[in-house]
C-alpha cells in the first residue's frame, strides 16, 4: 500500500480506535496472537527460508511474540498503567481554591514501526513495538523490513484477520513496503505522530535527525545496538576461570553474534590466571562451528567491521578466519585498557560473533575505562562477594551507562516481563528514559492530559468518582482501588 494512502487510513482510523475500551484493545492482542499461531509451520518455514534462522530459534521466536501480544492484552485489562490520578477540588483553601485535576494517559496517535532484520517475528510486524502501540490505542503503519517480506506479509495478514474479528478498521494496522526513501516518507508526514526503530546506528539516527527537522517534531525510540561490556572483577575470575570463559564464549555464539545485546567487549585482569580465561574462550571460538548470518548486507558489514578494528594499533587478532558468502565465523581480538582508553573506534559495535578482549592492570584503570564507555544496552559485572567494595564503585559508574545492568549470567537473553529495561543512554538508543522490551514500552505512546473541573459525564470512564472497574488510581496522592 502506498504510504500516504495507509497514514491517511491509519490517522482516520485513530478517530475510532483512541475511544475502544481495555476489553475491546484486550481481545484484539489476544485474537492478533492465536491467529500468528494459526499459521502453523507456514510461517516458521517462511521465515527459515528468508532469515537463514533454524526452525527451533524461530519456533522460540513465535512463542514470544505471542506471549507479549497476550503480556500486553493482560496489562490493559488490568488497566493501571494509564496512571489515574485524581487531585479534588479544595474550595477553601488559602490563600486560593484548588481546582478538580484529574490525569491520565491518553494515546498518542498513528505510530510507525521500522521492521529488524535479526528478529523477523519478535522485533518485526506484530513484534514488541506494534504490540504496545496497539495496547496504548494507537494505530500503526508498519514498514516491512526487505529482509523477510514474505514474513511480514503472513503476519499482516494474521492481524487483518483479528481486527475484522474484532469489527475494527483495517486503518488500525497498515503494511508498507519499499526503501529508503519510503521510510524517509513515513517519517515526515504530518500524520505520523510517533518512530519506532530496532537497527543500526546509521540508521536509527537519520531518522531520529529526519524527525526532529519536521515542523512539528515527533518522538523516535529507536534502539541501535550495543557492545554490552562484560566487566570480570580478578576474585571472580579465579573462582570460576573456565566456566566465565565458556559463558562468555556462548554468549557471543549465539544466533551468529546477531544479537543487540552480544558481548563485544570483555574487560578482564592483568593475572596469571587470565591466561588460563584466554585459552579456553579462544579454543571455543575456533573451533565453533560457522552460523549462516541473516543475509549478504550484515555478513558484509560484519567482516568489513572487523578489518577496521583489526587495524587500529595495539589490537591484536587471536581469532580470524576465512569465510564464505553469509557464513557467520567467530573472531577474538586483544588490547590494553590504556589502548583501549586512547582510540574511541574500539567502542564501536561489530555486529556478529566477536569479542575484543581488554586487559586492564588495575582497578583504577578499570574505573576509569567504565567512565569512558558509550550509552549500552547492557552492561554485566562478574565479582565475588570479597569485591564488594570494587563491585559498588563499578555499579555507581555502570548505572549511568546502561539500561540494564546483570551481576551474574551473560545479556544475550532478553526477558518479556513488567521489569525489564531495554534501553539505555545515547547511542544505544535515542532516548534513554524508554524501553523497547517489556510492558513499561507502552508508554513510549502515550501522553499525559489533565481534565479540569470536568464534568462527571465527560470524564474517561477510568477518572470518574465512581470506580467501576478496581482500578489502581491515585486519589490526592495516596494508590487506591475505592471510589470517590
């Protein structure tokens, strides 16, 4: 569909679709879910074919994209995430009255969804981003990601088939494709009133740039990748050497490194015992066996990534091999922290299954490499409980870098839950106060509206006296299910 005619649609259909109730955005989530499943192996098979993912990876990656659809579905019946807040009216108050204030959460409008590459189900047409624009009651207009078109256009139609269930619009999901210059239009029309974006940097930021030059600036909660620094403190590394070194090495396997929370980078200790670390995660990742990558674009730019950082001074190559066309081959380099702490260029993100290895020869350094760090989406600390001391002074500098901070496990692992963060600081994403994964990414589509001294049959339903549902609200600054 041409992208003028479905913003067109999307923005008329926003007129009906901002005034449905929970239950009616509730049952569509639900109906949208069970009819992805009702694709059977059609759809796992399809997505295989154009990703060059196995089957048991997408067979994982369906269950996901159906439990945040129903995750979402829950949310809003529950309700309380519209953030009710009632002030009554103090007519006597000096030295002046206060008016009857009451707030909410209200949807923002059309949203558009860009598609990734390395998630054609989870991240893409009925992925996380459509999920909680359609639960916040905003329509969406989403741009297929030319990576699994074929994908796209069977989940399109599974949610077509759930909003005729419904007896919604279609104006309430829009599928578009083409290139560059589509997505460029999609972004500056003036009925577009939100971005959603999961890619590169490159391209998270020319849209988020393209946005903010329109007359009237728009929201882009764009998630562009991370190197996900693992910091591994020296008592820790000495109580579990090989076992760090085989998680850090599956870690950066998984899905041929195609992950936005991929280790990239491993900040280890000057030690006899690091040798030991560096032996085994090396053996791991030569003798892995290579991973066809999404498609011909990333394995280029992949391999084109990893020539550049191999020639900036003081890295060292452990790991390199020759590959194929697509074919996804681990790579290990090595530098100092002082290195590393000269030359920015080595933060920057090798998309696929690689690590750089910094040593560092004191805590000192290994402050002062932390401070220096981009805004990631995960940052990791391995300590033992006698680093306790190190371990907070790291989690102060480390709060500040990401949005997701893990004390034990590796990032690679993104839990769908109601206290999950994936985000962070600038150039992880494009605003750090959003998550892209979990419930809490709803309200990247909603804005807040106070209704003053309104009358009681104008009120939305969720901030009138009478509290028909349970909801959770808070009443002159106290959370409270009661009525007025």
């Amino acid at each position: 569909m041409p992208y003028n005619e479905a913003l067109i649609n999307a923005a008329q259909a926003f007129e009906s679709y901002k005034k449905t109730t929970p239950a009616q955005r509730t049952q569509l989530l639900r109906g949208i879910a069970e009819a992805i499943e009702a694709l059977e192996d059609e759809l796992l098979e399809t997505a295989s074919r154009e990703s060059n993912l196995p089957l048991a990876r997408l067979t994982g990656e369906r269950g996901r994209t159906c439990n945040q659809l129903r995750l979402f579905a829950d949310l809003v019946e529950e309700g309380s995430w519209v953030e009710a807040t009632i002030d009554t009216a103090l007519p006597d108050r000096q030295p002046l009255p206060r008016p009857d204030l009451r707030r909410m959460l209200v949807p923002l409008g059309p949203v558009v969804v860009f598609g990734a590459s390395n998630f054609p189900l989870a991240f893409s047409t009925a992925g996380g981003d459509t999920a909680s624009a359609l639960a916040a009651g905003c329509t969406v207009v989403y741009k297929e990601h030319p990576g699994h078109p074929k994908t796209s256009q069977l989940v399109h139609k599974a949610i077509t088939q759930a909003l005729q269930a419904n007896g919604l619009p279609e104006g309430v999901f829009q599928h578009v494709s083409g290139g560059i210059e589509v997505g460029q239009e999609l972004v500056k029309h003036p009925a577009t009133k939100a971005v959603a974006f999961t890619g590169s940097y490159q391209g998270g930021k020319a849209i988020f740039d393209l946005a903010m030059q329109r007359e009237v600036p728009i929201p882009v909660y764009a998630e562009m990748g991370s190197t996900n620094p693992i910091f591994i403190l020296p008592e820790r590394l000495m109580e579990n050497t090989a076992e760090l070194a085989h998680q850090a090495a599956a870690s950066v396997l998984l899905g041929a490194g195609q992950f936005c929370t991929c280790p990239g980078l491993l900040f280890v200790p000057e030690s006899a015992v690091t040798a030991e670390f560096m032996e085994t995660l090396e053996a791991e990742l030569a003798t892995a066996s290579p991973a066809k990558m999404l498609h011909d674009g990333i394995a280029g730019n992949y391999y084109k990534g990893l020539k550049e950082l191999l020639k900036a001074e003081g890295v060292q190559a452990l790991v390199q091999q020759e590959a194929d066309v697509l074919e996804g081959r681990a790579a290990l380099a090595s530098t100092s922290a002082a290195q590393w702490l000269q030359n920015p260029a080595l933060q920057e993100e090798v998309f696929g299954p690689f690590t750089l290895v910094v040593r560092y020869s004191n805590a000192s350094e290994l402050i002062s490499a932390a401070k220096a760090l981009q805004g990631q989406l995960t940052c990791t600390l391995w300590g033992s409980d006698q680093e306790h001391e190190l371990q907070q002074s790291l989690m102060d500098v480390l709060r500040e870098k990401c949005g997701r901070l893990l004390f034990s496990g590796v990032p690679t692992g993104v839990e769908v839950s109601h206290a999950m963060t994936h985000g962070g600081p600038f150039p992880a994403t494009t605003d750090s106060r959003s998550t892209s994964v979990g419930t809490y990414a709803i309200k990247r589509f909603a804005r807040p509206v106070t209704f003053q001294s309104a009358p009681q049959t104008l009120l939305p339903v969720e901030l009138q006296d009478e509290n028909h549902t349970g909801l959770w609200r808070t009443i002159n600054g106290k959370l409270s299910q009661s009525s007025l």
